[in-house]
C-alpha cells in the first residue's frame, strides 16, 4: 500500500529569498497556530502520505508516518537519534536530566535502574493506592457539589491521578501537598507552548513570554519540595515501601550504582510531570468519548459488573476488564494524550530512499497517524472492536504508538493502563456522564493533547446506589 515516497512540502534545495520573505511573512500566523495548536500547523499530507518533509525559516522537518519507517527510525536506528531542543528547553528547567529528558549513557543508567519498578507484580501492589484515589473522588462528587452537577471532568481527573502519584510514590508522612504541588506543574506546563514556539522560531532561550517568571517560580517551588522529601527519606534511613523507597534502594544491574539524589528528584518530578496530566487525559477523553456511545458503555458497565468484587482487595481481577481496556485503547487512538513524538538527529538516518541529515528535526505525529487514511478503515470511527485480539494481532506495531515505541517506549505504560482501568471500574458504575456542549471539544496541543476549553459535564449519580 505504502508507496515509500517522499512527499515533499518543501523545495528541494536551498531556502530562495522569496521563500525567506514569505517565511518571514507569515510568522505572526505560524506563531499563534503554534500557540494554538501545533497539530494545526501539520500539513494536510502527514494524515495520508508515507512520508512528509516541511520547511520553515531554513529549518527542516520530516513526518515519519509509515510503520515500516517509523520502526527503522526508533528501533533500528535508536542510536542516531537525540532529544530536540525545543523539548528540552520546555522541560529541563522543572525536571532536570531525567528519564525523559537524558539522553545517552546517563539515560541508560537511570532507564535500567528505574525499569523493575514497573514490572506488572509492582503495578499490581499500586491497585489498592489507586482504587482508594478513584474511591475518594466517588466520594467527593457524591457530596455534592457545584449546584448545577456540571463539573469541568479534566480538573477532577487531574485531581485523581494526581492523588495516585502522591500515593504511590511518597505515600506517609512525606505526602506532597496535592493542592499547591499542582498547581505549580500546571503553572509550569501553561507557559512550555511558548517555550516551544520560541525555540522553534529560533528566538534565544532569554526571550520574555507570558507566564516566563510564574513558570521559573513554579519550577524552584516542586524542585525544593521533592529534594526536602528526598533529603527527610533519606535521614530517616528507612527507605519505605511506595515509588521512592524503591528508587532509593534500586541500584544499576550492571554497575551496581545507585541514584544520586539529583537523579532522584529528577526522576521522581519527571514521573509526576509525565504520569498524571497524560493519564488524566485518557480518562477524560474515554468519559466524553462513552457519553456519545451508551451501547459500548453498556457493554463496559457489564464487564465491571462481572467483577463482582473490589479490586483493592483482588487487583488481578483488572486483567478480567478486557473490553473496558480495547475503549480505552481506541480512545488513545483518537485522542493520543501525547500527540507527536519528537527527535533529532544526531547523524544521519536513512528511510527508504530519504535521507535525514544530522542536526534535522524528525517527528512521528502520533495524532495524525492514528487517524492515517492508509492504515485505518474509517479512521474517524470510535470503534473499541479494533483493539480485539484478532485485529489487534494483525495490524502493524507501529502503527499505533500512543506510548511510542523502541528502548525509549513509555516506561510507565503498564501503570497508566492499569490506572484508567481501577478509576473507570470505581467511577462508571456510579455516575453518568452527560456533556454540557453538543459535539466532541476540540483537540488542542500544549504538550498533550487537551479538549479546548476543559470537558464540562454533568456528573449524574445512578439510581441504583
Ligand atoms: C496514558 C498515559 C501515558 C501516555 C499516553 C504516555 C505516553 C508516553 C510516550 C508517547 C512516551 C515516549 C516519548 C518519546 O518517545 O519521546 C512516554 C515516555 C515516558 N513516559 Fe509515559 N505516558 C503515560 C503515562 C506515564 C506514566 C504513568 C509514567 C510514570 C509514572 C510515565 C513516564 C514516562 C517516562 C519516564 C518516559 C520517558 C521514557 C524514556 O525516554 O526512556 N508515563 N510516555
């Protein structure tokens, strides 16, 4: 099917002056698009060719979408690829050289130190944490709250994977502050757009911005608060049984090394930052996608009720929840939570016939893959049967990457799936969900994909509680 061209948005060689006026032109527009959306600054071909190279003041692009090419750039040829700067400016300042944000040895180092941590036996151990956060929100919206119901459902998911990661991994006496502690990250992540748009832009990394200073602010406050956890943890000489105490006694399997403590707080920040806003968006998508499907909600309240138990106290009984996770799985096609996986290149890569040279951007737009008029039968359609073990084994791995894909693939993938699966289970069977606004909300991109304008819904306790 594929062809294995090149189709080229930009001119060959060279960036004629015309070019560079028009570009230069057009940058108020690109900049608020970027602002906007910078899934709306894709061009129209990335949805239906292989292969798509864009330019934009001299700077080069290429959109891997074809699976074979997508395997050879992030499997086959891992080893070339780096971070891309406008990443690391948006995300260095809060979470340092961690896990997500490392790249070579120091990233290795700390990925293989950190991996047993989430093997599928320590994820089980975090169900209870989770049923009791998903428990606590039940509990909230059946108190009652704003007069009308109507309660924007991001902020409340938010709120509940927040409560996961706090339970999970400083539990205790070290618990985070839920309240102000989000609020600095979403403080934090409300201004990288324009980090990324400025880097993008070639602006220097000193340029002022909207929310520059309460950006910087929000990064010392969690930095402080996770290095005071880290140093109180460490002088009690009792590690603890959550995420931290793990990670305080993991050592290197082929060095033997440890974490130091800036690694710790690295890596305990990167998994809030990547873990809780990401997890919170599927949840929030799949709970407007139901909205709109009552058959396929049926069939998931059927399979919870099947369960017939709690899952804190049998947490395998989640793997019996097989057509609640095909939902959320379609749900992540539709509304990848991290849209567009970005690198690079650190030398030259070669797909098919296209050659990347080092130093070019090179991107796998995710949103736009999973809506590929090549790969998908009417990509538009929410269709949870796709993700059945038939048509799931038959199509290619890497057309579907909503963790990404090869040694950088999500590490937390087995948790966050298992999460939506315990807050969906506890929440479903007691509420209805009923959008405010006819229509799906669209998609917008700050780093994860966000409904524009919040998710507001009215929250319906069932009559049968
Ligand atoms: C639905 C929820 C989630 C989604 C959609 C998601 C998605 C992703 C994706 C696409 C990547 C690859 C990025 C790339 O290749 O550049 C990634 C990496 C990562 N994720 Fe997740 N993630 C989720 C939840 C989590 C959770 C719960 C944690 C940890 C508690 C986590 C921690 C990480 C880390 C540390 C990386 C970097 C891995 C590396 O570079 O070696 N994520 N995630």
């Amino acid at each position: 099917m594929w062809s294995g061209r090149t189709f080229r948005v930009c001119e060959p060689e060279g960036v004629p002056l015309r070019d560079a006026v028009a570009d230069a032109l057009a940058l108020p527009s690109v900049l608020a698009t970027m602002l906007r959306s910078l899934i709306e600054a894709w061009p129209e071909q990335v949805y239906a060719e292989p292969l798509v190279t864009t330019r934009f003041l001299g700077q080069r692009t290429t959109y891997v979408c074809d699976p074979r090419y997508i395997r050879s750039l992030l499997v086959d040829q891992a080893d070339a690829l780096a971070r891309e700067p406008f990443m690391l400016r948006a995300l260095v300042p809060a979470l340092g050289t961690g896990i997500l944000t490392a790249d070579g040895p120091h990233w290795r180092e700390q990925r293989r130190t950190a991996a047993p941590m989430f093997r599928p036996e320590r994820v089980r151990g975090f169900v209870p944490a989770m049923a009791a956060a998903a428990q606590a929100t039940r509990a909230r919206w059946l108190r009652g709250g704003p007069a009308d119901g109507v309660r924007d459902i991001l902020p409340e998911m938010m709120r509940t994977t927040f409560d996961v990661i706090v339970a999970t991994m400083v539990s205790g006496d070290d618990a985070l502050e839920v309240e102000p502690f989000g609020r600095a990250i979403d403080a934090y992540l409300a201004q990288t757009s324009w980090k990324i748009a400025f880097t993008m832009l070639k602006a220097p990394a000193w340029t002022p911005h909207p929310g520059r200073r309460a950006g910087a602010r929000a990064a010392r406050y969690v930095r402080g608060e996770v290095a005071r956890t880290v140093a109180r943890r460490r002088a009690r000489g009792e590690p603890g049984a959550d995420l931290l105490g793990l990670l305080l006694q993991a050592v290197d399997p082929e060095t033997g090394e440890g974490l130091s403590d800036a690694s710790l707080v690295d890596n305990l920040l990167t998994f809030v930052a990547a873990g809780h806003e990401t997890t919170a968006l599927a949840l929030t998508w799949t709970l407007r996608v139901l909205a709109d499907h009552p058959e396929i909600e049926r069939r998931v309240l059927a399979e919870i009720a099947g369960l017939g138990g709690d899952l804190a106290e049998a947490p395998h009984a989640v793997d019996r929840l097989a057509f609640t996770r095909q939902v959320v799985l379609e749900v992540m096609r539709l509304y990848p939570p991290a849209p567009l996986i970005v690198r690079r290149a650190a030398a030259e890569i070669r797909l098919g016939d296209t050659v990347v040279p080092a130093g070019q951007s090179v991107h796998v737009p995710v949103y736009a893959l999973h809506r590929h008029r090549l790969l998908w039968h009417r990509p538009e359609v929410f269709d949870p049967d796709r993700f059945a073990p038939g048509p799931s084994a038959a199509r290619d791995r890497y057309a579907y990457l909503p963790f990404g894909a090869g040694p950088r693939v999500c590490i937390g993938m087995g948790l966050a799936l298992t999460e939506c699966l315990v807050i969906l289970a506890t929440l479903l069977p007691a509420f209805r969900f009923v959008p405010e606004r006819p229509g799906m909300p669209a998609a917008q991109f700050r780093v994860t994909l966000r409904p524009r304008n919040g998710m507001p819904m009215k929250v319906v306790a069932r009559h049968d509680r």
